[in-house]
C-alpha cells in the first residue's frame, strides 16, 4: 500500500491478521524437535594478538589468570605440546565455564 492509496481510501486501514502460533509439537527456531536435548554451548572465540599469553586471556575472559588450563585443554590441537607458545592470529575457543 503505498501513500497515495492511502490518501485515495481515506485513511481506512485494512486489518491485519496476526501471525498464527505454530502447532504444539513442533520445532523451535534452529528446527530442533520440542523436547530434543540441545547442543551445549560452546563457548566464545579469541583472536590471539601480540603480547598475549593464556594466562591473560584467562585474566581477563574468566578474571582468574590460573583457569588458563581450560583453555589449553580446549586447544590442544591448535596449539600444540608447549602452552607458553602461542601464535598471533591463532583463533582459540574459550570453553563456558
């Protein structure tokens, strides 16, 4: 409906129906089944930068320096045997805890 049909039908609105509710038994918003378990969440994402070590990402996502081995054990694949030795511009998951 544009201005000018509005103006033409003078200011008579047509009514709008409201959306139904989906039927009971249904899914949600991301199509999971009502009652299916949910994915856990998993947590944010951290972009190494210069100067960071686990400890201050710890220090700072968490506010405990000495959580930083929840986030090693989370990444142990990306990186590697040695947690001193982090790389600018590793992507790290930062677990819920």
């Amino acid at each position: 409906m544009g201005l000018f049909d509005f103006l033409s039908n003078k200011g008579e609105e047509k009514p709008v129906e409201a959306p139904k509710p989906a039927a009971a038994g249904g899914t949600d918003f991301f199509g999971t089944k009502d009652g299916a378990a949910k994915p856990a969440a998993a947590g944010s994402t951290y972009t190494v930068a210069s100067g960071d070590s686990l400890s201050k990402i710890a220090k700072n996502h968490y506010g405990d320096a000495a959580k930083w081995h929840q986030i090693y054990d989370a990444n142990k694949a990306t990186i590697g045997a040695n947690p001193d030795h982090i790389e600018v511009g590793q992507v790290l998951t930062l677990p819920t805890l």
